[in-house]
C-alpha cells in the first residue's frame, strides 16, 4: 500500500526560517493529490521532506506502513519529476531511462524490456539513440516522466514538471500526465503554482500559504466551497470579486449601496463580500450591485470578460460572447441567488 501520511510536520530551514507549519496530511493509496500555492508557499519544501531531499524538524513522514525519516532517498521506493529534466547529458534516452535500474542490478533482459515498454507508453521509441541535447523541451520532459515510470515506484512526485514548457506543450503534456495516471494507478502528489494545473489534475487539492495548509479539498469543492478568502482568490481564473462592507439586519452596504442579501446566519458587522465572475449575471431577477460602466472588454471566443469599477475596486464579470457590449457601456451586474459567499474583514479571512 502506497499511503502517504505527514503528521505534524514541521520545516525549520538552518537560520530560523519556517517553511512548513503543523502540517497534517494523509494521501490514499493511488491518490492524485496536486500541492498548489504562491511562491514560497512551502510546497516544494513538503514535497523534498517526503522525498527525502530535505530533513524535517519534527513529526513523522510515513510511506505505505514505514515511517520514511530518517530513511536514504534512495531508499524511499519514490520517483521525481522535477522542471529542470534532470537527464544525464552524455547518455542516451534508452540509457537514461535504464539508468535508475541497472544502479538497482536490474537483470539486463528486464531493463530490455521495462525500457522498451516505457518508451511504447509514452510515445518516445523513435527518441532511444538519441541524446537529450537532440530532443526538443517536450521531449525531454517526457524523458524525465519515462524515468520515473521504468522505476515502477510506489509513489510519483512532481515538482512543477511543466514549468519550463510552452502553453500548449503544458496542456497537452497535462493530459499525459492524467492518462498516466489513470493507466498505473500510482500514487502521486504534484506541485504546481498554476491553480488551472491543479485543477484539472489533482483528485484532491491542497492550497498552502505562509507554509500552512489552508484547505484539502476536491477540485469543485474548493471552488465552490473556499474555506477562506485566500483560497477563494487563488483559486478561479479571473479571480472571485471581493467587496468590503458591513452586513446588518441580512444587508450588505457599501459604498452607499446595499444588497439585500437576507443572510439572517451571519452576525452583523464588516465582512467581506466573494462573487465569482460567472456569478455576476447581466440580467435576472438576483440583487443588483448597481449600474456600472464598463472599463474593459475581453473577448475570448466562447465567452467575453466585462471589467467594470465598483467602490474602487475592479470586478469581473462573465458575458455571452456575442453580448455586442463595449468599453463605456452601462451594465448592471445582478448577483445569482446563493452564489455568493461572505468572508471575515480580518486576517483570518475565513468564511463567515
Ligand atoms: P516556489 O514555487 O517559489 O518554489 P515553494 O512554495 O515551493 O515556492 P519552498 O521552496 O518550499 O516554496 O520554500 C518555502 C520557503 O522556505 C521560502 O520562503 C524559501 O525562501 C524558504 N527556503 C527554501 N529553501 C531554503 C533554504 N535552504 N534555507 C532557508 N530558507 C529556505
């Protein structure tokens, strides 16, 4: 069994820094789990203490039944993807992939063969004889991925494998990396900072900030349900709007305006207000924020992007593509009943 656990895992890099807090995880065996947060999060750092690449300060790191902490790397029965490739430069593919096996006394009719079948799954037979200064970034990365998978581990990481790939590169090499996983079954955790990656990847999410876990969740329920304001903001693409204001008696005001929110559960007082832009609708019968000028239209084909100013601050909202509206135009973007979510005005931001 491939479960990965973390309990009360701390990271206090040499100089005071803490770079993991209190972290508390536990992954299912076959489990696709994505870290994702901003730079400096401590995603890396949590993915290089279960690899055995970074010593932890206190707590355990558990692999299927062994705790794994003071554990060699190489002892770990785990394989990673990184950025950078990490090929050995003077071997060929079919060398490089057979690298990790033939350390291991693999016997040569079985690398023979786990080789071949690895370059088979990820389309690279034609690449063997090559070197990877001789392969395009795509493939190097798939040479990296193949690697991983000859080692047959029990469990894959990935440190932001597809950084350094062009856009449609990453959505293509995305799509490899959810069919590899379908095809294995492995567990595997993966680190991004790009919240679509970790969206359209990860089984479960984890969003970290400041080296805390901030909510582990399933990909709409984060969405849907965001524990607090930073992940409400992270996650989603334009970002969920936020309006400050004071909620009384069910009515949000701000900037002389109120919403008739009738939220009888939540105490009166300053909070936050999260709309997602697909939540602003052009027309209905929802609460209006009120008329607005368009600043800033974007069309993306399927759907355009209105931009408008509101007590300051610029907002999001979806339109239909052919909604014919311009910069300058009125709009008066009308809450979808339920759709919205309140936050607490103070650090914590946590859902209200
Ligand atoms: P990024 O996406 O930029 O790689 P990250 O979320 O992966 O960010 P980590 O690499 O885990 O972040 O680093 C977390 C924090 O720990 C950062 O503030 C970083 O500066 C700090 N840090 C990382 N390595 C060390 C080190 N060897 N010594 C001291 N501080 C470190």
């Amino acid at each position: 069994m491939a479960t990965v656990s973390f309990q009360q895992v701390n990271k206090q890099y040499p100089g005071g820094f803490q770079a993991v807090r209190d972290l508390n995880l536990e992954i299912a065996d076959g489990e696709f789990v994505v870290l994702v947060g901003p730079s400096g999060c401590g995603k890396s750092t949590t993915l290089r203490m279960l690899a055995g690449l970074e010593e932890i300060t206190s707590g355990e790191i558990r692999i299927g039944a062994r705790r794994v902490n003071e554990v060699e790397p190489g002892q770990r029965d785990i394989a990673m993807v990184f950025q950078n490739y990490a090929l050995y430069p003077h071997m060929t593919v079919r060398q490089n992939l057979a690298f990790g096996l033939k350390m291991r006394r693999t016997p040569k009719a079985e690398i023979a063969r786990r080789t071949g079948e690895t370059a088979e799954t990820l389309g690279i037979t034609a690449l063997l004889d090559r070197k990877p200064r001789e392969l395009s970034g795509g493939q190097r990365q798939r040479v990296a991925l193949g690697r991983a998978i000859v080692r047959q581990p029990q469990v894959f990481l990935f440190d932001e494998p597809l950084s350094n790939l062009d856009a449609k590169l990453r959505v293509q090499m995305r799509a490899e990396i959810a069919a590899l996983h379908q095809r294995l079954g492995t567990t595997m955790i993966y680190v991004t900072h790009d919240q679509v990656e970790a969206m359209t990847l990860g089984q479960r999410i984890v969003v970290m900030d400041g080296g805390v876990v901030q909510q582990a969740a399933a990909p709409l329920e984060l969405y849907r349900q965001p524990a607090n304001r930073f992940v409400a903001g992270f996650i989603g693409s334009p970002p969920m709007n936020f309006i400050r204001g004071t909620l009384s008696a069910g009515r949000f005001a701000f900037d002389g305006r109120e919403l008739p929110l009738n939220d009888a559960a939540t105490d009166d007082g300053s909070a936050i207000l999260g709309i997602r832009p697909e939540d602003l609708l052009a027309e209905g019968s929802g609460p209006t924020l009120g008329p607005a000028a368009l600043e800033v239209v974007e069309q993306m084909g399927h759907e355009s992007l209105g931009y408008f100013r509101l007590a300051g601050q610029r907002c999001a909202m979806r339109l239909a593509a052919d909604a014919g509206l311009t910069p300058g135009d009125m709009v008066e973007p009308r809450l979808r009943p339920g759709a919205w979510r309140l936050f607490a005005d103070d650090a914590s931001g946590k859902r209200l």
